[in-house]
C-alpha cells in the first residue's frame, strides 16, 4: 500500500472498499489525521497491512457483514480498580 503525504480519511477509506469490499463507513476519529509523507506500507496480509497503519494512530476498524465499518478510536482496558 503506497500513502500519499495528506489527510488520513481518504487514503483509509479507499483501501477499506478496494481490499475488504467496503461500502459504507462511519468515521468516528478527527477527520484532520494528516499521513506526514509519501510512503510504502509492506505486510504479509491485507489485515496485517491495516493494522500496520492504524496502530500508530491508535484506531480501530470494525468490519460487518453488511459491507459496513466503523472507524473509531482503540480504547485499552486499564485493569480493575
């Protein structure tokens, strides 16, 4: 996957409904994500490659069966009080 210095959304998006046949996607991050450079993700796998790509933003994507996906923030459990 090759990213273009710019907005995060489209370029997320894109490879969304182009590898994983996506058709409908709430976006529940900032839009204003920037990606700071042109750049060459390499992974073994399509799921691999999108978890490349999101960990450093700590987001999450969560894929239906209906074409659907939400792009959101991962929250990490902190332990018991």
């Amino acid at each position: 996957m090759t990213l273009k210095k710019g907005l995060l959304q489209p370029q997320l998006e894109q490879f969304l409904r182009d590898q994983f046949d996506i058709e409908t996607i709430d976006w529940r991050v900032s839009s204003h994500y920037q990606w700071p450079s042109n750049f060459t993700l390499t992974a073994d796998s399509t799921e691999a490659l999108l978890e490349q790509l999101l960990v450093p933003y700590t987001f999450v994507v969560t894929m239906y069966s209906n074409h659907a996906a939400i792009v959101s923030y991962r929250y990490e459990a902190t332990g018991a009080l």
